[in-house]
C-alpha cells in the first residue's frame, strides 16, 4: 500500500494532467469551430477538392518546417499505419466531405452535425485507444448525440439529402482521425503527430492542388481567401496541437465530449460572420447537447 503522502502527490499529478487535457481540448474545440464557416466561405469560389488539396499542402509546408526546425525525431515503421489512419480521418476524408456537404447545406446547418462527433470519438476512443469509460458516460454521451439527431430529423434534415449524408460520413472519419492521432500523440506528441500525417499526405495532395488550381482567381473575393486562410493554419495545424495534447492528457473520450460545445460555438460564428439564419430548434439541440457534456465528464474514468 502506498504511503498516503505518495497515494496523494499522485492524485494531484493525475488531476492535474486531466485539467490541462481539458484546457487544451477546449482551446482546440474553439479553434475548430470557426472551422465550418470557413469552408463554407471558401467553397463559395473555390472547388471543394482544390481546397481541401491546397489546405493540405500550406499547413503540410508549415509542418516540415516546425519538424525541421525543432529537429524532430521521424515516426518509426510501424508508427505509419496510425499516422496514415489520421492523414485518411482530418487530413483527407473530413475536409473534403465536409467541403462537398457545404455546396448543399449551411454552416449552420453542418455546425448541428458535429454534435455526433463526441459519440464518434469515444467509440474509436475504446476500440483503437483501449479506454474503458462508466456505463453512465455512454448514457450522456448518447443523450447529447440524440439531441443532435432529433434536430436533424424534425428540425432540418430537409436542407439536402446528399449535403447530410456527406456530413455524417465526414462526423465518421473525423472520429477515427482524432482517436487514432491522441493515440498515437501519447508517443510523438500533439503536434509532431499532426505534422507527420500532413507531411505523410503532401506527396499525394500537392500534385491534385496543382492540377485543380482555378485557371483565374479575379473571381475569388476576400471571404473565399479568408475561409482558405483559416483551414489551412488554424483548422489544419494550429488548432490540432490543442486537440491532440487534450485528448492524449485528458482521455479521448473524455475530453471529446468537448466537441458538443463546437455546433454552439459555430452557430454563433456563421451568424455573426456568414449572417446565416440560427434557428430555436437549432439553439435547443445545441444547448440540450451541451447540457450532457458535463454529465459525460464525471463519469467518464
């Protein structure tokens, strides 16, 4: 048995790695809700593979030189699949279904969406990360889900057929990303992991950002460079460093319950920025989701 002065530095180290896991996965959570407004304003002049491609790319750039300037260690063999698995989840698969959903949705309407994804990552969370989460975390995670699927179903599942079921896939692969890439950040760290798998893709992406690059950008107006700006340095690189460390820190599928906090946060951003109508059932969804973060979070070790 341990002395209790040990049994309590310990609990103390315990909690306060899970405390600065939740400060960082907020911090992500926030950068990452400007993230569908953004590509909503890009996809209004540029094509949607072409973004997601040259959004790749710039961030994939901006990595290198971070992995080479602080002389990073390079990711061994069997690292790669992991690191592929992330590159395939936010790298590839959630811009460029995200980006195709928005040519038929809001950001408004796409933002309800991400509600799901906290359900998403704490079921990769358990099958790819191992964690083990009370029976009551599942309850408010499902809850917080459902709210989020009742509002897709009675409040606006109409907008687009094609634009839902491209956000759904989109919610699915981005899951797999962020638990593949926390666990991966547990060895390489948050932001080396996010570096990798951009630097991973950029063989692939810089030949297809060439090749759909518009022929004339005259057309393409400041919200359009804005949104590509954003994608590229916030949604792409910055707001993973956050992201990664919280999860890996905090748990995955703890700290991903955050996630029920982004739709709030973006419906505000596509209102103020994109004067897109919020409706009531859009707020209610939102807020009920919300509500379950907090029960999800203490029962979620």
């Amino acid at each position: 048995m341990l002395p209790w002065s040990t049994a309590w530095q310990r609990k103390g180290e315990f909690m306060s790695k899970t405390a600065s896991g939740w400060i960082s996965g907020f911090l992500g959570v926030a950068i990452f809700a400007g993230s569908l407004p953004a590509t909503r304003a890009a996809v209004m002049d540029f094509d949607p593979v072409f973004l997601t491609c040259a959004r790749a790319t710039i961030a994939a750039a901006l990595g290198l030189a971070l992995l080479a300037a602080f002389r990073q260690q390079r990711p061994g063999v069997e690292d790669l699949p992991s690191l592929g698995l992330a590159a395939a989840g936010v790298v590839v698969g959630f811009p460029l279904l995200t980006a195709l959903a928005l040519q038929h949705v809001s950001s408004a309407h796409s933002i309800v969406f991400v509600g799901l994804l906290p359900l998403c990552t704490a079921i990769f969370g358990v099958v790819r990360g191992g964690e083990r989460p009370r029976p009551a975390f599942w309850l408010f995670s499902l809850l917080g889900s459902a709210c989020v699927a009742g509002y897709a179903l009675l409040g606006g599942i109409g907008a687009s057929f094609q634009g839902d079921l491209l956000m759904l896939g989109a919610i699915i692969v981005c899951g797999l990303g962020y638990a593949e890439g926390a666990r991966l950040s547990r060895k390489l760290g948050g932001w080396q992991v996010i570096s990798w798998a951009l630097v991973l893709s950029l063989p692939v992406m810089l030949p297809i950002a060439w090749l759909t690059m518009p022929a004339s950008v005259g057309h393409v107006g400041a919200p359009a460079w804005f949104g590509l700006a954003y994608v590229s340095l916030f949604s792409m690189l910055i707001g993973f460093v956050f992201w990664y460390h919280g999860l890996a820190q905090g748990g995955i599928a703890a700290v991903g319950q955050l996630q029920l906090l982004q739709p709030f946060m973006g419906l505000g951003l596509a209102a103020l920025f994109l004067h897109e109508a919020v409706s009531w059932p859009m707020l209610a969804a939102t807020l009920a989701a919300v509500a379950c973060v907090a029960g999800a979070e203490r029962f979620a070790h």
